[in-house]
C-alpha cells in the first residue's frame, strides 16, 4: 500500500462531500496511519473558539 494511494481515496470522500471521520479513519487504519494529535492542537482550538469533531 502506497500513501499515494491513501490520498487517493481520501480525496474520492472528499469529492461526495463533507468526509464522515469515521470513515477516514478506517481509510487511515487500513494504510496503517497513526493518528496523532499535535502537541499545539489545543491552543488552536481555544485561540479560535473551535469545537472539535466528536471522534477527536
């Protein structure tokens, strides 16, 4: 499996709209991704008011 090919399918979820997050991450789960929450992401998130989706 290629990361080529991830991006691939990612950008076939985007094309029909709005990705659920679920099915990214079987996508990112299936090309063996980790999921990684970086370490300036809730700074973001409290600077800009965001609410983050419901699986981060």
């Amino acid at each position: 499996m290629r990361f080529e090919d991830f991006l691939w399918e990612l950008a076939d979820l985007n094309d029909a709209g709005q990705p659920d997050p679920v099915e990214v991450a079987e996508i990112a789960e299936r090309y063996q991704l980790p999921r990684v929450e970086p370490d300036w992401w809730p700074d973001v998130l409290a600077r800009y008011g965001l609410t983050p989706p419901p699986d981060a």
